[in-house]
C-alpha cells in the first residue's frame, strides 16, 4: 500500500530576526513527528532557495522592508496553496515597523540613513559612506506588515509564538481541522 502524499512546507525570514524560524525547531522531538506528514522545501532551514514545485503551505516570518521582501513575499503567495504568517514583525511589522515613525517624520531617508552610517553617536565609518551597492535591495517608503502586500490566510501571533503553538497549528492545519486559536494558546504572559 503507498504512504499517503506528504504535504510541501515553504518558509522564509523577511524584515525580522528568524525568532520565528528557531521557534519552529523548539518544536523538538516533534519534529521527527511532523517530517513523518510533511516535506520541507524552499526554506532557510534546508538551504534550498527557490521552489522546486508547489508548495501547500508557506510560512513567512518578517515584514516588508526592502523591494528583495516584496519579491520574496509574492513568490511564495504563487507558489503556496495557504499562506501564514507567523510573529509579529509578519503581522504587524514588529520592530522593524518602528523605522515607520521616524519615516514620517520631518527626517527623510537620506538623513536616517546618515546618522545609522555616518553621524551616529557610536559609528566608525572612516569612509563616511552610506552603502550604495546595486545589488542591494531597495528600501520601501516604511515597513509593510505581510498583509499589505498579499493575501494571507493564517495568522499566528507571538514574538515568537512557542513551538507548542506552531505545532498545535501545523498538525490541525494539516488535518483539515484548524479552526483557531483558543484564548490559552494567545495569552502571553
């Protein structure tokens, strides 16, 4: 008799910390639990950059800083049956989304970008250069969370949600009964 199709898992740290991604492996020993009804593909946890087929689920930690995010972020919404994001800085921005208020300020990128390289209290930068590379990534107007951006179908909250919560999602999601969060599993302390 064949085993039954595993499902494809896609994930990827935009604008964050990959706390989320080192949540996913505080799964533990479920882990070995979890691989028996999935597969990994494109992921930083497996190296593999780009999508070698379709994927059923893709997780995406961060928000939207840089245009390279954008890309990045609507790569995965093609290539993903279920979309979630994961954390706070994915669904609201987290700390980087803080670049926000001083973007509306009256100091425009040139000047924010000048005091982190430049005038900064604490840097040494004997070239006085702003970095400037073309393969660099263009910086956004501000820090978009990923629901701007694309279309996301799950929400998991935390800075970094435990691997409970991940795991606890995953398996329901995977099992056709995923109906949300009850109030214990989003109480933080």
């Amino acid at each position: 008799m064949a085993e039954p199709r595993k499902a494809r898992i896609a994930t990827t740290s935009l604008a964050g910390c990959f706390g989320c991604h080192m949540a996913i492996l505080d799964i533990d020993e479920r882990l070995i639990e979890l691989m028996k009804l999935v597969e990994i593909d494109r992921s930083p946890l497996t190296d593999i950059k780009r999508f070698t087929q379709r994927c059923d689920i893709g997780i995406i930690e961060g928000g939207c800083c840089n245009e390279e995010n954008v890309h990045v972020l609507r790569d995965f919404r093609r290539n993903c049956d279920v979309l979630i994001a994961i954390g706070q800085c994915a669904i609201m921005g987290g700390l980087p989304v803080m670049r926000n208020a001083i973007m509306h300020s009256d100091a425009p990128l040139r000047e924010c970008l000048e005091e982190a390289y430049i005038t900064g209290r604490y840097i040494r930068n004997t070239t006085h250069d702003i970095p400037n590379d073309p393969a660099l990534p263009l910086l956004l107007d501000e820090v978009y969370p990923c629901s701007e951006v694309v279309e996301i179908d799950y929400q998991i909250p935390g800075c970094a949600p435990t691997g409970d919560v991940i795991y606890e999602t995953l398996t329901s999601l995977l099992a056709g009964k995923f109906h949300g969060f009850d109030r214990m599993h989003i109480k933080f302390d």
